[in-house]
C-alpha cells in the first residue's frame, strides 16, 4: 500500500511521536470491487481508514428501498464505523466496496486504546469524525429539502464522462432517494426539452450548459 502514514494526519504529526502501539494493531485488508465492507445490523470490530477505493455506504427501509447516504474515498475514513464504536452499536446502514478497496483496520480494542492514552489518536478521530458527519448532515439536508430535478442534474453532471453516462433509472432512483418510477419520468421530460438523449443503460447529455443551469437553482 505504500506509506500510508503520511496519508493521515495522526500517523505522521508534525512535533509528535507516534504511538507505535496503536500503529503496530493497524491492519492492511484490500477487499474486491463487490464484496460487503459491513452489513445492517452489524456489530463493529474494527475503525477503518481507506487507503484506495470507494466504499458506497447504503441504508433500506423495511419495504425495501434503497438511497446512497454517502461514499467513503481516499484518506477518510466512516463515519457510521466511528459512531458505532463510540457507542458499542450496531450498524444502521451497509456498506459495499464500489472498486477495489485498500484499507486500514484498527481493532476495537486498540482503538479504545488509542483514545484513551494518545491524544494525538483523539484528536484525529474527532476532527474526521466531525468532519464526516458535516457531509452526511448535508446529504440529509439535500435529500429531504433539495429539488429533485435540480439534484437529478447536478448528479448527471458529476457522472457525465465526455457527456455520456452508462447507468441505469434504478440506480439513479438509489443515489437520489427517490422511487425509479419518479426518476423515469424526470429523465423523460429533460429528454423532451432536448437536454439529454435516453437509451438502454445509457444516457447522453445533449445540453450540459442547460443542466448546469438547472442544477444550480437549489444551491
């Protein structure tokens, strides 16, 4: 994985001296684009840090439905993970590896340790922990009280790569919150206005200047 412990503020604090404990418990894990990272219910057994990778991290309701609460990049690390440690809890969400995944797995028990006898290692914790939950909070805020035909465009726009697109109204419906019957029907009428032209797992973006417009409404 190369030295990971200049990707993370702790592990190489300007002035400090690293608690090589902590560092020893540390674990490499690399886990394959697919596999399930954590389940619902879950207890939690180990504080991760993502060294390369994506992790989606999603939750369902008890009909089924699935939405994307947020994803888990290079050099973050999980807020759900932090929170369940923090309260001995079970996961409320899942979360699967969107690529491959390489990983640092810190075990609970050190990572107890950790918070209790390094104060570097606390601060660390808190300020990512903080840090994450502002992002969350965010999504909360834009799926609840964002336009969904705005937050549809800001999210073609994101996706869009040389203005096409390989996706599905399903998974759209996933990362939006939203029921794919409501998705559909939005991606209809931006194709009616002549914004972006459907196909089969595909979608072009035909007017990106007007959906950047649109995407903007809400901000």
């Amino acid at each position: 994985m190369g030295d990971w412990q200049k990707q993370f503020p702790y592990f190489a604090e300007p002035g400090q001296e690293p608690d090589h404990d902590i560092i020893k418990a540390v674990r490499e894990i690399t886990l394959p684009a697919g596999a399930v990272v954590f389940r619902q219910g879950d207890a939690c057994g180990n504080y991760l840090l993502v060294v390369e990778g994506s992790i989606r991290v999603i939750a369902r309701s008890e009909s089924g439905r699935e939405i994307v609460l947020y994803r888990v990049r290079r050099g973050a690390s999980c807020v759900l993970t932090t929170t369940c440690l923090l309260s001995q809890g079970h996961y409320p969400a899942e979360g699967i590896a969107e690529t491959e995944v390489q990983a640092l797995a810190l075990p609970a028990t050190a990572f107890e340790r950790g918070l209790d006898a390094s104060p570097a290692f606390r601060r660390f914790v808190f300020a990512t922990y903080g840090q994450r939950l502002a992002e969350v909070i965010q999504r909360i805020e834009e799926l609840r009280f964002g336009n969904l035909r705005s937050r549809l465009a800001r999210h073609l726009l994101e996706l869009a790569r040389e203005d096409h697109i390989n996706t599905t109204h399903a998974n759209l419906a996933t990362e939006l919150g939203s029921a794919r019957e409501v998705i559909s029907r939005q991606l209809k009428e931006l194709e009616q206005q002549g914004w972006i032209r459907l196909g089969r797992g595909h979608i072009f973006l035909r007017d990106p200047a007007a959906l950047r417009i649109l995407a903007e409404q809400d901000v």
